[in-house]
C-alpha cells in the first residue's frame, strides 16, 4: 500500500533509497520479461528440436530407431511439463512479495518468495512458493545478516542471509519495499522513504501479501 500523507525523504538526497529500490526494479524487471519470453522460448525450442529428431529419424539405421523415439519421448514429457509451468501459476502482475539473497560458500543467489515456484537457473530467476518450498523456512526464520544452517533433503545448508525484504508488486510495477534499512515506497511524486519505519517483513497474513 503506498503512503500519500506520509512525508519523505526526498530521494534525490537518498542514496540507500536509490539503491534499494533500483536492485529491485532490476530483479523485478528480468522476473516479468522472463516470465512473458518463456512460452516463446520454449515453443520455438522444442519445434525445432523435434524437426531435427524427425529428420534424424528419416535416415536413421534400425538399429539407432529406440535411442532417436526415446529422446522424442523425453522432448515431449519436458515440453509438457514446461507447459504446466508456464500456464503454471505464476501471476506475471505480482509474480512475488518476498525477495532474499543467500550467501553460501563464496557465491550468492536471490530466491523470490511467491505464491507458486517458477525456477529458471539459466536466466537467473528463482521463485518459490512460500507454503511448501523448503528455501522458504529461511525467509521466516532469520532476518537480514543472519547465519543459518538448514537440511534439505538430507543435505545441510550454511550461508548468510545478505538481503531480506518484502516488496509489493502491482500491475508489474514495484510498488513499496520493506527492508531493514528501511520503508520505501511510490506514490505520484516518486520514490519515498516513510519516516515511521514499518516492520520488518514477515509472513504473509493473507495470500500474495506479506504483513506489514
């Protein structure tokens, strides 16, 4: 929710403000373009893959037959599940309300806390659903600068959380940023800093929209 009676900060004398709010515009922007380029992407790259199986099959030998329609299975089966992602749940509007980067032996990764998972490593946008996702227990248990050690799937996980915030997100747009440093938001003059820092970001109290 933006703040029209609050009174900012103005942002032109804000650097962390700029910062903050520019990374994640940054993220929120390769998340939405990644999101409306992957049924393109992926139709484009399964058509042309199956021509060239099929072609492939054309001047097979017998006996190379089960190794080309085995790999023809396997194309339809990702096309498939590529299809439910796609179709899959992800509301490109307000694909998420959570945002933290995790430190981890000497790299770092943003994990996007959503509504439904969405992970495309290549293009860097992780999103994972909140109520069952297991990265997601980070995100309620620890707050920005904390060490955590987490299992999953029998595999224990050390790092810092390095960031922790809740954005909102509406029509697309960045709406309001809920950080330690502190609340940002966007009303019709820009980008403000509140000057009653609001809590920190929690769980959601309702579905899509994290408590603040």
């Amino acid at each position: 929710m933006t703040d029209p009676d609050s009174k900012g900060t103005s942002p032109a004398a804000d650097k962390e403000l700029r910062t903050i709010v520019a990374e994640e515009e940054k993220i929120l922007k390769r998340c939405v373009e990644n999101l409306a380029a992957v049924p393109e992407v992926y139709r484009t790259d399964y058509d042309r893959e199956m021509v060239e199986l099929r072609d492939l099959i054309g001047d097979a030998r017998n006996e190379d037959l089960p190794a080309l329609m085995a790999e023809m299975e396997r194309l339809r089966g990702v096309a498939t599940r590529r299809a439910e992602v796609v179709t899959g749940m992800v509301d490109a509007s307000s694909p998420y309300f959570g945002h933290m980067r995790l430190a981890e032996g000497g790299r770092s990764r943003d994990v996007l806390i959503g509504n439904s998972t969405y992970v495309d490593t290549e293009r860097g946008v992780r999103i994972v659903d909140w109520r069952d996702a297991p990265v997601s227990r980070i995100y309620y248990r620890y707050q920005e600068g904390d060490e955590y050690e987490e299992e999953f799937g029998g595999k224990t996980l050390e790092g810092t959380v390095a960031i922790r915030r809740a954005v909102v997100i509406r029509g697309g747009a960045l709406k309001r940023v809920v950080a330690p440093q502190g609340v940002f938001y966007q009303n019709k003059e820009g980008w403000q800093r509140a000057t009653v820092h609001g809590e920190a970001p929690g769980r959601p109290a309702q579905r899509g929209a994290p408590a603040h």
